[in-house]
C-alpha cells in the first residue's frame, strides 16, 4: 500500500472543500483533496446561482475574485410575484448590500484552477473512499485509484463530500442525530442561451406551482417550475416548459420572456437536513455533507462557504497560535447558524410553492405572508437581512 501525509485531508472537490484547501494553504497549511468524480463531472455540474456578499468576499480571500468580478452581476434586490402581482425587495434601500449572481460551476472552475496551479494534490476519481481512526491523532483517509490503494495520514480530516458522502457516515449511529424534512415537490430546471426576462431574479407562487426566474450572464437565462418529485426530465419538453413557466410569472412579466432550445435540463428533489454534531473526533463536516436546504433562497452554496470559512479559522488558530477554542467550538457555531438558515429556506419554500396538502386556510395564509411583506417594511427587511446572508456569528 503507498502512503502519503499532510496536514489537513479534505474528502470532495466540491465549492467546501475547495475554498477550505485555498483559504488553508494562503496561511501554509497543507492539504490533499480525494474526489470519486473526474475533474470533467465535477466543473459540468450545474447548481447554485447566487453568492452572498460574505461569500463573494470569502473567494476574494481566496484569490478568485478577479473573473467573479469581471463577470458576475451584483444585484440590488429581487421580486417576489403572487399569482402576477408583483413586490420588490430591494436589499440596498433595506439593509445596505447586495448579492452576486455568478454560478457555482464557475466558482468550483476557479478554484479547482488555481488549487492545481499552486501545485495542491487534487485526486479525481478516486474509488472507495474512506476515513478511518478518525478519533485518532493520525487519522487517515485511504482510496484506491488504478488498482492501488493509497493511505493519507493527517492531523485532520475535513467531510466535504456532500450529501451522499461517506464522512457523515463514519459517525457512530448513537451519537449522530438527524432532522429532516422531504417535500412533496422537485424543480425543473432549465439553461438557456437567452437574455433573462428580467434584470432581477423574479420568485413566483403561482396556484399552478412556483417559478423562479434567474440567469447566469446577461446572455444566459436560468429558469426553474415546482414540478412532482415522480416526473422525469423526458416528460418536459422544452415547448411545455416555457408553456408553464409564462402562465406562473404571469403576462405582464411573460411578455418579455424570450425562450429558446434548452441546453441543460434537470430535476433536483427538495429537502430540509440536519446533521448534528458536525465534529467527530479529527473529523468535521462541512457543507452539504452535515446539511442540505431547500434551493428557495439560494442558501445551500453560502452556507458550505461559510461552514468553510468558520473551520479554517480554527484550523489557522490551530496551526499558527497553538489555539483551539475556535476548533472545539466549530460544530456549536456553525450549527446556530446553520439552523437560521433552515428556519430561512424552510419559510421561503412554505411561503413560495403549491403543498398538495394544503387546505384553503394554509393557502390563505401564504396570500397573507405575501400581502404583509408587501406592506411591511419590517417584514421585508427581515427576508432581505437573511437573504444578503446572516453574520458568521450571531
Ligand atoms: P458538493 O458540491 O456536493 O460537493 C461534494 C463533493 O464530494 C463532490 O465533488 C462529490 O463528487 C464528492 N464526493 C461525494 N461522495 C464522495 C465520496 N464517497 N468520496 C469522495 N468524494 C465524494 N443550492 C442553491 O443554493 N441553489 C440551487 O439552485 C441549487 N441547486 C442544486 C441542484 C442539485 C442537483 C444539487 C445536488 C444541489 C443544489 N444546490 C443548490 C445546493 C448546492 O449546490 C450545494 O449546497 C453545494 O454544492 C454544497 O457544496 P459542497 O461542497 O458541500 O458539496
Ligand atoms: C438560483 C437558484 C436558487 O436556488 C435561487 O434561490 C436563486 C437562483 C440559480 O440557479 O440561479
């Protein structure tokens, strides 16, 4: 068996464990990431769409801020749209900052880009996976690539592996809790190369289901429809897409909808999880490895940056001072705000979308959210305030 070493061990190549390798080696700290999927699979994947301003400038930090600026779009506020009748929530008149459309493909091509050229150890398609004697001071992480098992020891192992990872699963049984909540609901989405129907992202509940209408250059337009977790891409052709998506944005905004043949089309399910702890021994779980959101409000991709950017403070307290009240206290601090930003995606998705379980009451109720924001400065600001992104620690 061939054996290597370094520092920080970091499991998946997604946005998490990327900017953890970048924000780590800027301080010295060394770190090799082991992916299952090839480097090609890992920059296709379409997803998230807006960054945070703390994640914007988390990826300055990293130095990739220079194209995320030269073409992302920040934008000033978004609307939220009830069967057609429209209310903007202008981030800037009400809590003074902005987001930043620019897609998390671009953002995971950035870093995978510079990680190489700074010459970090990135292993793709790397099979079985797995941590091991992660209560240990030598824990390890061992793989096997073209029939060669290979074991890294480290001092630390960071989960970035997302979702279906085997981190999570390394925790014992009786001392992992989990929370979670499947909706009863997918979104369709769709690429298109066509200017987006409107300079700000539109969130649209309509009686037939929710739309959002979103982009990624103002030449690329992303859409999404609340579709039923039992349909498959196959059953949306584009004609019905663009059909469904006019009659949930309404005519007024569907007038300068410009559609077009689609280049990416897929169903992502929706789900609100919790893992709690996110630490176990020398191992600690970041991203959606520990949790997932539902996509209403854009929080699944800053809520890894942040988790991101809370361990590698530990970590650089760790290495260069000797300190670990930040590492002890990792799993405690991101999990306060992990579970705002749950109680955030969770609100926006009840509010947004058609729950075939709904009666008329919890209808009404949705109508009564919108029409008080509508009218409600506070109410408005407190959307814009977890939208733009909560403090790391509050
Ligand atoms: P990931 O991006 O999932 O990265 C995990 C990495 O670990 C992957 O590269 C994977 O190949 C690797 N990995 C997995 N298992 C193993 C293993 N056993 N061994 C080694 N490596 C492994 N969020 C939004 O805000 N808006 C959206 O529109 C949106 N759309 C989404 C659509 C889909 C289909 C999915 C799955 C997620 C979407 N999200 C969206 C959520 C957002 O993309 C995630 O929150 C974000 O990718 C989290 O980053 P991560 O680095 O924690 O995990
Ligand atoms: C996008 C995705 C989201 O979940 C969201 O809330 C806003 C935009 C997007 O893919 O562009």
């Amino acid at each position: 068996m061939k054996s290597k070493k370094t520092q920080v061990c970091i499991i998946g190549s997604g946005p998490a464990g990327l900017l953890l390798s970048q924000l780590l080696h800027n301080e010295g700290i060394s770190s090799i990431i082991v992916d299952r999927q090839s480097r090609s699979r890992i920059e296709e994947r379409v997803r998230a769409g807006v960054l945070e301003w703390g994640s914007v400038e988390a990826l300055e930090d990293a130095g990739i801020g220079e194209r995320m600026h030269r073409e992302g779009l920040p934008h000033s506020g978004f609307d939220l749209a009830f069967d057609g009748d429209l209310h903007r929530i202008d981030l800037t008149a009400l809590v003074d900052k902005r987001v930043m459309v620019y897609g998390q493909t671009e953002v995971t091509i950035d870093l995978i880009a510079r990680r190489l050229k700074q010459g970090c150890e990135i292993i793709f398609s790397a099979e079985e996976v797995q941590p091991i004697d992660v209560k240990s001071d030598a824990p390890k992480v061992r793989y096997t690539k073209d029939g060669e098992t290979v074991e890294i020891t480290c001092d630390y192992i960071a989960g970035c592996d997302g979702f279906h990872g085997v981190s999570r699963q390394t925790i014992p049984q009786d001392i992992l809790k989990t929370f979670e909540r499947v909706y009863p609901f997918g979104w369709m989405g769709v690429l298109v190369e066509k200017p987006p129907v409107s300079d700000e992202l539109i969130y649209a509940n309509h009686q037939r289901g929710f739309a959002l209408c979103s982009m990624r250059s103002p030449t690329r337009s992303r859409y999404y429809v609340q579709c039923p977790t039992t349909d498959k891409v196959e059953d949306w052709s584009d004609a019905r897409f663009w059909d469904e998506l006019a009659v949930r944005i309404g005519p007024q905004v569907a007038a300068n909808l410009e559609t077009g043949d689609s280049f990416e089309k897929s169903i992502a399910p929706l789900r609100s999880f919790v893992a709690e702890p996110m630490r176990f021994g020398n191992l600690f779980l970041c991203g959606d490895a520990a949790h997932i959101v539902p996509p209403t409000g854009a929080k699944g991709l800053n809520l890894a940056i942040a988790d991101v950017r809370i361990l590698s403070r530990g970590l650089i307290e760790h290495y260069k001072r000797a300190q670990d009240a930040y590492l002890e206290a990792y799993s405690q601090t991101c999990l306060k705000r992990v579970w705002k930003v749950e109680r955030f995606s969770w609100y926006m998705s009840t509010m947004l979308h058609q729950f075939p379980e709904f009666s008329g009451f919890e209808k009404r109720m949705q109508r009564a959210e919108f029409d008080y924001l509508a009218g409600s400065e506070a109410a408005s600001q407190a959307l814009a305030e977890n939208y733009v992104g909560l403090p790391l620690e509050m």
